[in-house]
C-alpha cells in the first residue's frame, strides 16, 4: 500500500539490524510503486534501480561500506530529481546528505517471523503513511 502512495522525489531510510525485513520491505515497496523487476538485496553491489514506467525506486545498502565516498556523491545527484525515489539501508555513513524531509521506517525483531514497524516522517509526507495501519 506504501508504495502506491509515492509519487516520485521521496527518501526513505530503513532502520533495523541484520535480518530485519528491510529487503521484503523493499521488494513489496516496488511492487506497489509498479515496479515489476525482480528485487534483491543490495548489499553486494551498493545499489539496484527498479523502473516503474518513467520512474524509478533506487535502493542503496551501505552495509558494507566504511565510508560513502563516491557513492554519497551519486545518491546526491538522485536526491532533487522529483522522478525518483530512494531508500537507504545503513544510512549512517549518509547522513549528512540525507535531506531531514524522509521517511525512518524502523523495524524491530519480535520474534522469528514476527516484526514491529515504526514510522518516523515530517507532515510534508504524510500522505504516505494516511491509511495504513
């Protein structure tokens, strides 16, 4: 439902730990922006782009990386373009580009199969979260 709401030019950083769901969340998140690419983890090769029509959810995990480096530069240039969205895995090594108007979704362990979602957004996008429960 999420990703039926995003428009394009959105940022969403997501928060848990290893094993966490974030690349479930993902792969459901494009589907329902209308991605119909096969969805994997990232973390690997940095970043995967899945297309939806003349839009696109590029997902960047930084999990591997010490620093950003030349990747922060490449996640900046995507930041202002209102026909993308991004999420981040780890975005601690990108913090300081990350604009402050994005989606945190945290997820936390409850137990195997179970997992307790959090949502931290500012007002301006609101309308992604109105609806969902």
């Amino acid at each position: 439902m999420l990703g039926r709401k995003l428009r394009g030019g959105e940022v969403i950083e997501l928060i848990s730990d290893l094993g966490g769901g974030k690349t479930t969340f993902v792969r459901g998140l494009a589907r329902g922006f209308g991605s119909t690419d096969k969805t994997a983890s990232p973390s690997f090769t940095i970043s995967k782009v899945y297309k939806a029509g003349q839009k696109e959810l590029h997902h960047f995990d930084f999990y591997r990386l010490n620093e950003a480096g030349v990747v922060a530069d490449e996640l900046v240039e995507l930041l202002d373009d209102p026909q993308i969205v991004v999420v981040v895995e780890w975005a601690n090594l990108v913090h300081g580009v990350l604009p402050a108007d994005r989606l945190s979704v945290t997820f936390k362990t409850t137990d195997e199969n179970s997992r307790q979602i959090t949502f931290q957004l500012p007002d301006s996008l609101n309308y992604l979260v109105e609806g969902l429960k």
